[in-house]
C-alpha cells in the first residue's frame, strides 16, 4: 500500500507541476506550493478512495467526485491565499487535477 501511495504521489507531483509549467507558470515559489500542497492532500485522497472502495459499499464515481472536490477546494484555497501568481486559483486547481486525474487514468489503461 506505501509503495501505490508513494508512486501515487510521485506521479501527481511531476503531472499537475507539468501542468503548471505547460499553462505557462514559472514562478518557482508557486511550484513549491504546488509540490507541498499535494504533499498533504493526495495521500488524504488516495487512502480515503482506497478505505471507501475496498471496505465500503460504495461504487467508484460516488467516492471520486466528493474526494476530488475536497482536493479541487483545499488546493484552490492555499493557492489563493500563498500563490503569487494564481489569477484564478479554483480554476487552475480544477484543471490541473483533471489533467492529473486524465493522465492517470490513461496510465492505468497501458500498465
């Protein structure tokens, strides 16, 4: 389980900072502040999915959508409040999760 949460991680860190970096964003703080805000909030996502899926009744869409919300709503706010060149820090935490959330999904199909 520590090794899917550490690759989980790892490739949520390298998809969203690609993101950030393909939007145009280079301001290194502000990629710090992306690395360390999905320090805490995809090891919070990952598990509860994981605890809800496996030992829960619940189906897959139904977990997804509040967990990616909460992820979506945390890291707009610390954007939003510590980002220095976030225009719109809801938005960019929604797009940038939907590519990460797209990119995994894709991976999953191929390995």
């Amino acid at each position: 389980m520590e090794k899917a949460l550490a690759l989980s991680l790892f490739l949520t860190i390298v998809f969203e900072a690609g993101f950030f970096l393909l939007v145009g964003k280079r301001d290194k703080k502000d990629l710090l502040l992306l690395v360390m805000i999905n320090i805490v909030t995809n090891p919070i996502v990952v598990s509860l999915y994981w605890i809800a899926v496996l030992y829960g009744n619940f189906g897959r869409v139904a977990v997804l959508i509040p967990l990616e919300l909460f992820a979506v709503f945390t890291e707009g706010f610390y954007y939003k409040k510590y980002g220095r060149d976030f225009r719109r820090p809801y938005l960019f935490s929604a797009a940038a999760n939907a590519f990460s959330f797209g990119a995994g999904e894709l991976l999953q199909q191929y390995f």
